[in-house]
C-alpha cells in the first residue's frame, strides 16, 4: 500500500487557480454592490438637499442662483437678490457634501427652478451604467 505524503505541485497549482476564480468572480460582485449603494447615497443626497432648497425657496422666495450656489445653503448669499428671513444657522447644519466619488455636486438654477447633478464614478458628464450621470427630478413635475 502506498501512502499518501501530500499534494504535488500541479494539484496545488490547480488549488490555486480555483481559489483564484472563486475571488475573481465574489469579489468583482462586491464591487459592483459597493458602486450600486454609492450611486443610492447620491440620490439620497440630492433628495436632501433638494429638500433643503425647497425650504430656501419657502424663506426667500426663490432658489439660490448657479452663481450663489448650493454654499447658500449654509451661508447667506451676499451676491444677487439677498434673502430677509435666512435663519441664523442657515438650512445646512454643516458644509454642502461632496458626493460618494468626493466630487462637488454641480447645481444650476435661475432662482425659478433648479437641477441638482452627480457626474459619478468617472467624474464626467454622460456615461453609462456605474459611470451615468445622477440628476435630480422633481415627481411633481412632468
């Protein structure tokens, strides 16, 4: 009877490459999960802050300009139609966040109406899939 006294090394190379797919294939999914929970925080950061102007506009009468920008927000704008009723602690308890791929998030407004926008992952306007831009879009409207 012949005894067993380990594997060779083609059966550890077959081992390897096995294990090696099996990473491959769990870890390229938790990425893809990683993308997808960072493409929902930006939605639900510009749900807030969409929120936050809407609470600008019932105080001031109107969005804040692209000019003013979302930094009116937390301070008081001092550029363009000023605003008599912004709270002393502004509508912001701190800085405009930066969205999950540390970017700013673009806003534009002409004080009627606004959009709110995250280039994602690769930081540029279009793209597709994990690389699609993330606009904001008001229910109420058509």
């Amino acid at each position: 009877m012949k005894s067993s006294q380990g594997m060779s090394l083609i059966e550890i190379l077959i081992v390897l490459v096995i294990m090696g797919m099996i990473v491959g294939f769990v870890g390229g999914k938790v990425f893809d999960r990683l993308e997808e929970g960072k493409i929902d925080s930006a939605k639900i950061q510009i749900n807030m802050l969409s929120e936050r102007l809407k609470e600008f506009r019932r105080s001031c009468g109107q969005y804040p300009t692209t000019e003013q920008g979302l930094e009116s927000l937390v301070v008081k704008p001092t550029k363009g139609k000023t605003c008599d009723r912004y709270p002393p602690n502004g509508f912001l308890d701190k800085e405009v966040p930066k969205d999950p791929w540390q970017s700013d998030y673009v806003y534009q407004s002409d004080g009627n109406d606004f959009n709110i926008t995250s280039y994602g992952r690769d930081r540029l306007e279009g793209g597709e899939s994990f690389d699609a831009d993330i606009h904001y879009k008001d229910p109420k409207k058509k």
